[in-house]
C-alpha cells in the first residue's frame, strides 16, 4: 500500500478540484496518478465531467460502423469479382473455387450489416432516425 499523501500536497489537489481542473492535468500537476485524484474527488462528492468521453465513444462507435459498412461493400464487390471471374474462365476448379468465395464473402458481409441491427431488427440509420423522429 503506497504512503498516505502528505496534507498539504492533499489541500493543494482538492484545491485543483474544487477549481473545476480536469483529473489528469491536476494529477500531472500534483506528480500523483489520475487515480488518486478521482479518489480524493469521491471523498468531497465531486465528479469529472463525462461528456467529452462519452462523445468520443459515440463518434468511435459511428467510425466503426462506417469502416464495417466500406468493408460490407468490398466483400460484396470480392463476391462479383469471384464470380464473374469463375464464368469468364468456365472452368471446373475456378467454378467452384469463385462458389467457395462468393459464399463466404456473402456470409461475411451478412454478419457485417447484422452487426449494425438493433433488437427490434432495424438498420443502425433506421433505428437513429425512429430516435429523431420519435416514431
């Protein structure tokens, strides 16, 4: 267990807080890990503002479903190429190595866009624009 911090340097970080400082500067400032800030901000009843994590996290989420929603269209278009690939070249194994493709490419891309479904079944739009227009 690390030692008690020293009351002073305690007075000066619930100072920081009180001030309105964010954790991590007022950590760096006082040389002590975020941890013991947040701590010492719990005993005083006083919480960090969240809202610019939680914008973050709301813009990595939207990231993500649009990198999923590019590589949903890549592997349909993998799928075409596969496929018209397999005709052109009539042949036996190209045939049937193109099938082999086109369905694993096709059951990718499914799970793709059912990644972006909520419970209800809808696509990640609808469901945003059932929240905007309340209906």
């Amino acid at each position: 267990m690390p030692p008690p911090i020293d009351p002073t340097k305690r007075a000066a970080i619930l100072d920081s807080i009180k001030l309105g400082g964010k954790r991590n500067a007022i950590a760096r400032q006082h040389s002590v890990s975020p941890s013991t800030v947040s701590k010492l901000a719990a005993e005083i009843g006083h919480a960090f503002d969240r809202a610019q994590t939680k914008h973050a996290t709301a813009a990595s989420v939207a990231d993500s479903a649009a990198r999923r929603a590019k590589l949903a269209e890549n592997l349909i278009q993998l799928a075409e190429l596969s496929m018209d690939q397999a005709v052109a070249e009539l042949g036996d194994a190209s045939a049937r190595d193109a099938a082999v493709v086109l369905g694993i490419a096709v059951d990718k891309h499914r799970a793709l866009v059912d990644m972006d479904r909520d419970p209800e079944g809808l696509a990640a739009v609808d469901a945003w624009l059932r929240g905007i227009t309340g209906q």
